[in-house]
C-alpha cells in the first residue's frame, strides 16, 4: 500500500528543484484558445487549427505532453501526477488502462479509484490537491505547501 507519506515524499523529489513552475492554464494557453475558437466552415475554408500538446481538449493538463499525433508521449511527463507516475515507475496498466492517452482528461482521485490501485485516503486526497491546485495556475511549490496544510489538519495556506 502506497501511504500519504510516500506520496508526498516521491512528490517532493518530482518537485524540489521546479519550486517556481507553473502549468499554464488552458485559459491562458493561445494554442488552446485559437483551437477553441475555430469554428468549421461547411465551405471547406480554413483548416483547423493545430491541438495543444500540454493540454487535453483545451480543458485539462495533460499527464504527459501529447507527439505530433495528440496521443501522450509517455517520455515528457507534463503536469505534476504525470511526473509522480514516472517517478514511482507506474505504467498505463498499473492504472488499468491500455496508453497514457486513455488516462488523459480524468482527475487522478477517479483513475486510483476506478484502478483499485493500492494507495491509502490521504495519498490519493494529497495527489487530487496538488492537481487542482496546480490547475489553478499556481507554483508547485505553493501547490505543495498547500497540499500538505490541507492534508495534515493546518488548513488551507
């Protein structure tokens, strides 16, 4: 069974030396927005638009940076639980699931829950507050801070 603390110590180790990193959020994201915006034209007339490769259908952080043809690139884990999942070595089937891109666009608390996977309450709420507050366009580092004052009873920082 994976506890809360190795959770938050494997997280510390994704996070230590990215403090200051911040996933721009799909609002904020131009790509994201002009692909968004594109309306299809029933002419044929413009061609759409490119997809994000940070984001899953301009609403999500990806867990793993998406190739050229939007499926996730299991080498360049993007957000924070995408870096967790390399660095305790987890694999797609760990998640019962057959890629990364079957995964993307899920909040992580569902994919540990509908996996069965071995993790204790407090694990899976502090990785569900990391995602949340990392979506909300704040540092990791103060994602963390934050994660853990909610986890162990300070409240929220």
């Amino acid at each position: 069974m994976i506890t809360y603390e190795d959770v938050k110590n494997d997280i510390w180790e994704v996070i230590k030396d990215k403090m200051d990193f911040v996933y721009e959020m799909t609002s904020d994201c131009d790509v994201c927005n002009e692909h968004n915006d594109w309306e299809w034209d029933p002419e044929g007339y413009g061609e759409e638009p490119p997809t994000c490769n940070k984001h899953h259908d301009g609403d999500a952080c990806r867990y793993f940076y998406a190739d050229e043809y939007g499926s996730s690139n299991c080498d360049t884990p993007a957000c924070v639980v995408g870096n967790w999942f390399v660095h305790a070595k987890l694999y797609p089937e760990d998640l019962n699931a057959r890629t990364w891109s079957d995964l993307e666009g899920q909040g992580v608390g569902p994919i540990l829950k509908a996996a069965n996977f071995p993790i204790d309450e407090k694990g899976s709420n502090f990785l569900q507050l990391m995602q949340n507050f990392q979506d909300t366009g704040i540092s990791w580092g103060v994602a963390f801070d934050r994660a853990v004052a909610k986890c162990e009873g300070a409240g929220a920082a």
